[in-house]
C-alpha cells in the first residue's frame, strides 16, 4: 500500500476545532450561539441515526440544536409551513431537512422553501448558482469536505486533471464547480460515459460519487492519483458471518490503494467530513445573518 | 473543405419562425404581446448596436420592445430602482441590462436585482443554479443557440465526448451543463489547462469560447468532431485596406474545417442564434408569468 491514506477522523477533528473556537469568538462578538434547526419526518432507521449525530456534534462545537421531529403522515404544507416558520425564527440561522422525505412530499418543494441564507445543505438552486457563478455560497458539506482533504493534500491543485464520476446535485456537480475554482480541468463522467477506465486512467485526482461497491477497479487509477470516495454502500460480508454487512466505497480499495498516490477510505473518509462541514456551515450562515464577514474556517 | 458548415442565419430564421407561431398563440391566449424591455446606460458604440439589433428583431417576432436609455453618469441606486420597477411592471415580461455597465456600477449588483422570471439574459445565479439543478430556467442566449446548432447536426449527443473551453458564466459553464444534460462526458478546460491540444484532439464535440482569435489551431481538431466557435474577435485585416478589420472566431477556421465533420463559421454562426435565443427566451418567460406551460420552441 504506497498511498498516503487520507484519514477522514484527523480532517474532520480540524474542522470541528475551528469550528469551536469559530463559535467561541461568534459568542463574544453577538451574546449568543448558531442555532441548527433539524427536521426529521418519519421513522427511517438511517436517517435517524444521522439526526442523532447530528445533534451530538452540534453540541461537541456549542452550536445549539434544535430538533423538530414531524410523524410520517407530515403533509407537505406542513411541513412547508415549518420551514417558513424556521426561516422567520432569528433563533434559527441553519436549516436541515433530512432527506429523504416521505413520498407525499416533494423534496424540491422543501428545497426551494428553504431561506438560501439558512440553506446548511447547500442544495436551494441560489446556492448551486451562486457556487457555479463564483459568488459566496452555502456549498454542500459532502462535497466539501472532499475538497478540504484534497486540499490538505495538495495545496495548489491548478493544471491538474479532474474526473468527478457520479453527476448527483448533492455531490458530483458541486465538486466539479469546487475543483473547477482551483483551476483543475474538471470532467464530468457518468453512466453514459463511454470509457470510463480511460478518462480515470489520465486523471490526477479522481472522485467517485456514484454509489457503485467497488466499481472504479484498481487498474482504472493512474498511478500517483489522488483518491477520493465519496461512496458509502453497505454490502453482504458472509465473511463476519451470517447476516453480517459492511461498508465500502465506490473505489476498490484494496486494489486502488496499491496505486494511487493519496486516498481516502471507506468508512473512515469522506463520510466523517459531512457533519463536520454541516457545522461549519451553520457557522458561517449565522455570520452573515448577523452581517459579520465569514469567519475563517 | 471537408466539414458540413453549420449555418447560423438557417437556425436563427428557424427559431424566430418558431417563436414568432408562439408569439401568436400567446397573444390569442392572453390578448397580449410578450415585453421585452431593455436597459443600456451610455453611450458605447458596439452595445447600442446590439440594442438597435434586438429592438428590430422584437419588432420582427411580434414581441413589444420597450427601450430605456440612461446617460452614462446613471448611479447604481437609480439604474436599480428602474430594474425593480421593470420586475413590478406587468407589461414587461422580460429584462435585459446591455452590459458592460460604466464602471460605477456592479454588474453583480444589477443581475442580483432582476426577478429571476424575467431575467431572459439567464445570468441570475438562481438560473444557473436551476441548470445546474435539473430544473427549469432561463438558459443565456448564446450557450443555448451552441446548443440547439449541436442538436440540429446530431440529435443524439449521449455519451460523446465533449470540450468546452473557457469558463465564463456567460458561457462556457451553462455550455457545461446543457451538454451534461445531453449526457456527453463534459471536460471544461480554460487558461491553466496543461495540455489543451491533446484534451481537444479527443473531443468529438469541440466548444470553444475564450475570445482569442484563431487561437484552436486545425490540428487540434480530432478528425469528424462537431466544432462550435463561440468567439467573436475583431482583427486587423490590412489586405481590406489600411486600418480595416475583420472578424474571426476562437478556432481557425480555414484549417479546422479540413478535419471537423461539422463547424459553425465566425462570423455566421453562434453570434446569429443569440438575438434569436433571447426572443425565444422572452417569449417563455411570458408564458411562465402568464401561468401557462412553456411554448414548443
């Protein structure tokens, strides 16, 4: 294994750190702490786990959490009607809407409801604009947090060659605009791509955020690449016995491992920056709701 | 001259056709024509050209042009009060600032100000952003002609590989996503790209849009690819006489042209669809105000 492993937990425990002390100064400048507001609807196992880590790290950082948990049945007007209410609330200076949503309602719907300034995740249309067009934005914290490892990398990752496979609103396209702004030549690759392994083959730094097990094979990789996995998919391993799961990326690890220059694990990568990134985030919102300049995290 | 020349005045005669059936159908829908005001502020030579251009080609539609010339000592605080008097204003249905704007005004400022619904330049981050996102908007003029020239040559553009060259958010990034829309695998490359020849040699679609002229030289150009020159440069041309110019585009054009299977020519190309996408623009946008669902054109 000649690559350097991309430790998720050390990057992660950096953002968190600033964003700390982010908060302390935040508190001395206003006499009061960021507010995250989460809203769960329903029941799902997954994404109950996510809001409950979401609420610890919230506190490890002293950002207030406020939770509104909402029943399955939710109709969209409510649940609508909540979002406004939160985008009203001085209190409240990020929103998270944990998706997925029941299928009575529309997740753009809830999207586009959202106050952009308040939008943590990054996904309201304004924000994708406003990141695509240079302009201050609130950037998705998954696609962030692979830029921040990237970055702590290479600093200075100009002229390199991007291949971002996976084209999702929520990762691929905000990393191509992300690595388009450092001034890599950034393409875009997806199921219809043609020759997949020749486009990885010729890239300097390669995301895969296509939700495939195992998909980019070891010998896709240039060598020397750096690796980011964006992939997180549970899968059968009989191996830990009967009924027994667990997590791996997109990347076949083991064998990419061999090659790449850098890359980042799966569990142990990507996946830690995304709460992590959501704090800094929900930071950074309440410091422009308070007409401060963004603080530097 | 091997490459079939892709003719800018046949594709803009057929969208102004088009949208001129549409501008008909609307008025016999709503008793009204669509409005198209547009803003220039000073007295530069090439943007009142423009603005006589778009003035005669509204008239020529049937969409209502509404024309406001400002002198060039306009503070920002009074060209953007006529922006949100023009958002309030039923009558106009679409608004186009002629940039550039004298230097005391942000050119930011002033695409921040105009109601996305009739911001038929496509410049409002919210734009960009719905393009991005999948979702309905108001796609820039010129990038959207590229793309209807692409898709009247090969209707199928799925999994071509494709180059677009230069950044700009005029340009080159809704360029990016219109073609990711069409499923090609989409490179941006721009000034810091390492090796350009070799990223545009692999390209069966070729964009380029950086404003050098003949600067896509023909041997860059991979044998049958589908060129568009977005480019409208201004060179000097002593074999007209002294002083005279010329205009040419971002590829060489006499050497490209040998090897491409199609290409647009400068000038006669793009520079003709914008006009005519900016009609087109203006007409959807009416119908999007008028609650009814966007016209076939």
């Amino acid at each position: 294994m000649p690559a350097r492993l991309i430790d998720g937990k050390t990057y992660a425990s950096k953002v968190k750190e600033q964003v700390t002390a982010g908060v302390e100064a935040f508190k001395a400048k206003t006499g009061t702490s960021p507010g995250l507001a989460v809203v769960l609807v329903g029941e799902d196992p997954a994404s109950k786990v996510y809001v409950a880590s979401k609420a610890r790290v919230s506190g490890e950082v002293g950002i207030r959490s406020i939770e509104h948990k909402l029943p399955a049945t939710t109709s969209q007007d409510d649940l609508l009607q909540l979002v406004r209410s939160l985008n009203a609330d001085p209190e409240v200076n990020g929103i998270l809407v944990q998706f997925p949503v029941p299928d009575q309602i529309s997740q753009q719907a809830v999207i586009d409801t959202i106050d952009p300034v308040k939008d943590v995740d990054g996904l309201h249309p304004l924000n994708a604009g406003r990141l695509a067009s240079g302009l201050d934005a609130m950037v998705p914290c998954t696609p962030y947090g692979a830029y921040l490892m990237l970055k702590g990398v290479r600093e200075d990752l100009s002229g390199l060659k991007a291949l971002v496979v996976g084209r999702s609103n929520l990762v691929g396209k905000p990393v191509a605009q992300l690595l388009l702004r450092e001034n890599c030549t950034v393409t875009m690759a997806h199921s219809r791509t043609k020759d997949l392994r020749a486009e990885a083959r010729a890239a300097d730094v390669l995301v895969a955020a296509i939700g495939k097990p195992n998909f980019v094979q070891g010998d896709w990789v240039k060598p020397g690449a750096l690796v980011i996995d964006v992939g997180i998919n549970r899968i059968p391993a009989p191996e830990k016995g009967e009924g027994k799961t667990r997590l791996v990326g997109d990347v076949d690890f083991a064998a990419a491992s061999d090659i790449a220059g850098a890359i980042t694990p799966v569990p142990g990568g990507v996946g830690l920056m995304t709460v992590a990134c959501l704090m800094r985030n929900t930071l950074i919102a309440a410091h422009r709701q308070a007409g401060l300049p963004d603080p530097a995290v």
